[in-house]
C-alpha cells in the first residue's frame, strides 16, 4: 500500500524542538551523573545558561556546541543539514551548480 511507503513525519514547532533538544542535554547530563556546575567545567558554559537551556530551550549555537562536545555528543550535529547523495544517472543530470552567495533582490 502506498500509505505503508510513505515516512512518519512529525511537525514541531520550534520552540518543541529545542524543549527536545534541551531535554536530551539534560538527560545525557543525568547520565554522566554530572550537575550543572560539573558540565559547565567541562564545556566552558556557563551555569545559568545551562540552566536556563534545560528551562527554557534558549542557548546560542556555539554554546550548544560545547555541550554537545563535552557530553560527547558532536557526533549527531554531522547528520544536520546532509549533502544530497546522487542516487542515479537522472539525479546527475538535474543536480545545479551550487550557488556562491544567494540572490540579489531587485531595486525596484
């Protein structure tokens, strides 16, 4: 059946996605059996930020980095934004050049 072919997809919204995010910091943090204090020593982040990631879902990218290393964690950040793999000839031949820098908008 075509409906057993077609892939689950959740809709979130952003704010659920970093809840999510935040609750699996949160839990690999449990796992180490580390307090906020001791990952913020191992990631260079600080306690409040760690904390009010775990609260709020609000941290900048690169201190999301850093957890995310020192929880040893870097790992699933690769599988962000993947490079499409050409599968066949006709994907080949439809596949554009990648731009440089995006479009200019018109002065009108």
């Amino acid at each position: 059946m075509l409906m057993d072919k077609i892939l689950p997809v959740t809709l979130l919204s952003h704010q659920e996605i970093l809840y999510s995010i935040a609750e699996k910091v949160r839990h690999l943090r449990l796992a180490n059996e580390w307090t906020r204090d001791m990952l913020a020593r191992q990631s260079g982040v600080s306690v409040s930020s760690i904390k009010r990631f775990e609260r709020e879902g609000k941290i900048s990218f690169d201190k999301l980095l850093a957890l995310a290393f020192a929880l040893d964690a870097i790992e699933e950040f690769q599988l962000l934004f993947p490079e499409k793999k050409i599968q066949s000839i006709k994907d080949l031949q439809q596949e554009k050049p990648q731009r440089k820098r995006g479009k200019r908008k018109n002065a009108n």
